[in-house]
C-alpha cells in the first residue's frame, strides 16, 4: 500500500502563518474601527488629563497671586473687598489656597469683631474630611480657643485630647486649654502635671513654657526644675 507524502515542517508553518494572516484580516475588518476609536480616544483623553493638570497648576500660580494681593491689601488697611476676594478663593480645588484664604476670612472676621463668623469658619476647615490633617488640627485649635468659655470643660478635653499629648504640634496650646477645663472641673492635681509636663517640652514655644511653670507652681507642683533654654 503507497505511505501518503510525509508533510514538512516548512509546510505546517506555511499553512499556520496563512492561517494567522487570515485571522488577523478578519479580525480588523470586525473589530478595526472599534480599535482605531479607542486609541483616539485614548490619545484625547491623555491630552486632556495632561491639559487638565497644567490648568490646575497655573490656575493655583493665579490664585496664590491673588492671594498675596489680598494679604498685602489688608496690611495697607484696603480692606473693602477683601471678604468677597477671600470667600471666592476658599472655593479653590488647591487645599492650601483655600486653607490659607479660609484662615484669613476667619482672621479678618475677628478683627471686624464678628467671632461669630470667625468661629464657624475654623470648624468649617476642622470638619472637612478632605483638607489636610495639619490643616484641621490648627483650625480646631482656633475654634476651641474662641468657644472656650462657652463649652463645658469636658467638651474642651475630648475635643482636644488628640492634641494634648506631649511630642504633638499643637500640645503647648491644646494643653494648655485641656489643664485650664480641668481645673474647672476641681481636678488641680491633673491640671498641675499637664501644665508641668507643657513645661518641660522643649518644642513648646518659651512664653508657654514658662507660664505653664507658672501655673503648676500655683497648683503644688513644682515643674520649675523643667525650664531649660529652648532649643534652636
């Protein structure tokens, strides 16, 4: 009986590469223009999110620019417009833009003696989950500090217990207030270390420091031994 014709290698991979080519067409011809939308697609939105970045950034150079003017408009005593300058750049999609203009809406609101306003703008930048921690936490001390006398003592501590821990930015300060609510609710000994240990914290500012001493000394504990010069 004749053996059929053995089939070479050069044949199969003759009869695969056709194969492929064939495949390949057809699948252009179905899919090409789906493909050819995409990579426009892709190519415009690249060019947009890239167009879209540099708007922001000299958008947030423009609003800086502003901003710079407004601050030296109500250092020369201009201040007529500044609220509504400042209100419209709190608006800004750059958080240090609008930190900055918000701090400064709440620091001229004080000076006009409108607390009230002032108050409710630095619990307007503690509350927004999408600004900076630092941010926050300055603006939480600021808004504590304005509603000390108002809020119960035990307010003033949970609001700040985060804060009023040795090794933490704002300690000198929160903790100082903390120490102040307990010794209104008659606990001078717990009152007495905090101050001592604000003492003893080289990262506090001196004046603090030293009033902190002060303070502990009048409540039996002696945190003068704390007191060393600051360091630089």
């Amino acid at each position: 009986m004749a053996q059929p014709p053995d089939i070479s290698d050069t044949f199969k991979r003759e009869v695969d590469e056709n194969l492929r080519r064939d495949q390949m067409r057809d699948f252009f011809k179905a899919y090409g223009g789906w493909l050819i939308a995409g990579v426009v697609l892709f190519l415009v939105a690249s060019g947009g999110f890239i167009w879209w970045k540099q708007h922001k950034v000299e958008q947030a150079g423009k609003q800086v620019e502003e901003l710079a003017q407004v601050y030296k408009d109500i250092g020369s005593g201009t201040m007529a417009k500044a609220p509504q300058q400042l209100d419209e750049l709190a608006q800004s999609d750059s958080d240090a833009v609008k930190a900055s203009a918000l701090f400064a809406r709440a620091a001229l609101a004080l000076q006009q003696n409108n607390a009230k306003l002032a108050t409710d703008t630095f619990k307007s930048i503690a509350d927004d989950s999408g600004m900076p921690e630092p941010y926050r936490n300055a603006a939480l001390v600021r808004q504590t500090a304005l509603e000390f006398d108002r809020l119960p003592p035990q307010d003033v501590i949970t609001r700040l217990q985060a804060l009023s821990k040795p090794g933490e930015p704002w300690f000198g300060t929160a903790g100082e207030m903390t120490a102040l609510a307990m010794m209104k609710q008659g606990k001078k000994q717990e009152a007495g270390q905090l101050f001592a240990a604000i003492a003893k914290d080289n990262t506090v500012p001196q004046t603090i420091r030293a009033r902190a001493m002060q303070v502990a000394g009048s409540l039996g504990v002696d945190a003068s031994s704390a007191m060393q010069p600051q360091a630089q």
